[in-house]
C-alpha cells in the first residue's frame, strides 16, 4: 500500500480510548513525517489530544441521528483526504469516509461495514467467535501499522500515551485547584467515582472512607472529580466524608484543565472509566477498580507510567473467561475497601511518598 499523503484518522468518541489512540497518532506522524493528518473527533477530544504535534487539523463533528453522517462527511470532504484510518468499529463512521468520497478506507471489518472499507483488518476473536480481549493501545497500533502502512515487522518500542497540557489549560488548572484550596505544593488524590455504566462505580460511602483515610494518613487533599452528569455522585462522597473533600464539577473544570490538575496529582483512586487513562499518561500512581468489564481491554502495555495497582473484582476468575460475561460473579462491589486502602498504600510507597508520622 502507498504511502498517503492527506490521512483522516477517525478518532474513538470516549475519553479513555481516545488517550489510548495516542500511541498509534504518534506512530503515524512517525513514519509520515511529510503528510497531512487529520483527525475526525466528537467535541472535546480536540481539546483533549491538541498539543502533541501528531495531528495538523481537528474536524469536530458528533455524527449522530439519520443526517448525521452526511453532515459529517460534509465538514472533510473539501480537504480532499486520499486515505482514511478508522479506528472505531462502526457502521457511522465507515459510512462518514464513503460519503466524503475518501478512495482508500482502512479499518477493521466490523458492525457489518466491511463493503465499506477498501482494506479490511481482521479483528482478533476468541475460540468461540466473540471478540478477544485485546488492549486497546494495541489494537489502535495494529490498525496503523499493520492496516495502513502494510507492515509485518515488530512495531517500534517507546511509542507510549502521551497529552500535553498547554499554557491555558495550566492557568486553569491553577485556577481550579485555588477554587479547591490546594496550595502550590500542596499533595492530593483525586477520586473518580463515576462511569459511563453504573455496573462499573465502586459503592460511594466506600470512596468516602478511602478518601478519609488518605487525608488522616497521608495528609493528602481529596479532590472528587466527574462528569457534570456525575457532580450530585461527587457531592454525595464528599458530604458523607469526615475530612474536606472538593467536587471538581462544581468548581469550573474542563476537560484541558482536569488535564492540567490531573497531571499534578499525588494519586488516582478511579474505577474503569477515560481519566485513568489521563493519569496514566502523564506517570500519576493509580489504583484502578474493575467490576464486570475485562481490565485487559484497557490494559496499557507500552507505558512506561507511574506505578499503577490494578483491583478485580474477582482476581480467581480464570484467564479464559471474561468478567464480563460474570457480573454477577465480578461484581464491584466485592472490592473490599481495605483492599483499595492497601493498593494505595502500596503505590503511594513505591512513587516514594510515605504517611505521615
């Protein structure tokens, strides 16, 4: 396959895998050093992904209802795209590159939108059909590597998740973090609470006691951050907390600013939901809870981050099955919370930040 010259990558729509897409746009700005590369990505991501230098041109569209694709496609169509890379397995988007008259789409064949794609990717499936549990870094890096490029080699080693926080989303992180009265210097958790599925949220009185015993022990501020949906969740932990907590939500924050405050935290205590994969990004110790959805979906391979404690709801499970298709078995709430307690325990240690005497 040639080389192309102006790519359209079709960005994943959720937090999380957007970040977890970083490696492959990395890759791609890599071994395309001449091309233009464009990104298709629903409002937010743009903010979330602007920085790295891996994309020259952000198309922000939300393709949803019947006319949605047409209008989409409507927004790249002049920028006259030679190739499209989708990274997303459905019907929509494969839809959205035909519509925009883009002559070589790659992706993989999925969601009964192979007759749409030029070049179809094989996704990987387990002995009885079903999808495997692949890490999602590295089915985006197989999709760029072996989908688009054409190659059979090993993919190149240090390709790692990376954001940048810019000068703006630093002054208001700094401005948010006042709002919550964590001076400069100042160590603090943040508590993700929410997720897109409520089968995904660790009971809130346990997050709650977590958080208490983080401030009693490790003097650490407590920070409960969610989406605007999730701000009542995050006022329920903080009202039902011994210690001063502060609910992000309800103190201005953005997605580039909760980067920015992201980045400086102590710790992240946050069930299976996008800012994990924020924190990891930028090297922050996490303890991450997973219920009835498969950690080695999110597993995160290629990152040389910050120690990171990863809790099951049933770490017996065996490897040939799926916690998700248990859960009544998986359930999150099985976590005991002096587990969570001792996770964090464990990764504030080894990042070399001890109790308090």
């Amino acid at each position: 396959m040639n080389k192309p010259r102006r790519l359209l990558v079709i960005c994943p729509s959720w937090v999380g895998d957007a970040v977890m897409a970083t490696p492959a746009l990395a890759l791609l700005r890599r071994e395309l050093p001449g091309a233009l590369i464009g990104a298709m990505v629903r409002p937010g991501i743009d903010e979330l992904l602007a920085g790295t230098g891996d994309v020259d041109e952000f198309h922000v569209a939300r393709p949803s209802g019947v006319m949605g694709p047409k209008h989409a496609a409507a927004k790249v169509r002049p920028m006259r795209y030679d190739t499209a890379l989708l990274l997303t397995n459905s019907f929509s988007t494969a839809l959205i590159t035909r519509l925009a008259g883009i002559p070589r789409r790659v992706g993989y064949d999925r969601d009964l939108r192979g007759l749409l794609l030029t070049h179809r990717l094989r996704a990987p499936t387990r002995p009885d059909g079903s999808w495997a549990p692949v890490p999602a870094v590295d089915y985006y890096l197989r999709a760029a590597w072996e989908g688009l490029l054409g190659r059979i080699d090993p993919i190149p080693s240090g390709i790692c998740m990376r954001l940048v926080v810019s000068k703006t989303e630093q002054e208001g992180a700094d401005l948010v973090l006042t709002r919550a009265g964590v001076r400069p210097g100042t160590g603090f958790v943040v508590l993700n609470p929410g997720g897109n599925n409520t089968a995904k949220r660790w009971p809130p009185e346990r997050f709650a006691s977590v958080g208490d015993h983080l401030t009693s022990v490790h003097g650490l501020a407590v920070l409960i951050n969610g989406s605007p949906a999730e701000a009542p969740l995050c006022r329920s932990i903080a009202d039902q907390m011994k210690s001063r907590a502060e609910v992000l939500p309800e103190l201005g924050i953005t997605l580039g600013s909760l980067k920015g405050v992201v980045s400086r935290a102590s710790l992240m205590v946050t069930n299976d939901t996008g800012p994990r994969h924020l924190a990891a990004a930028f090297g922050v110790p996490l303890v991450t809870l997973f219920g009835p959805t498969d950690h080695r979906w999110t597993t995160i391979p290629t990152l040389p981050q910050g120690p990171e404690r990863i809790v099951l709801a049933d770490p017996g499970l065996p490897e040939s099955e799926l916690a998700n298709d248990h859960p009544e078995r998986c359930r999150i709430d099985r976590i005991a919370e002096r587990t969570v307690v001792e996770a964090a325990q464990d990764v504030l240690t080894r990042a070399g930040l001890s109790p308090l005497e």
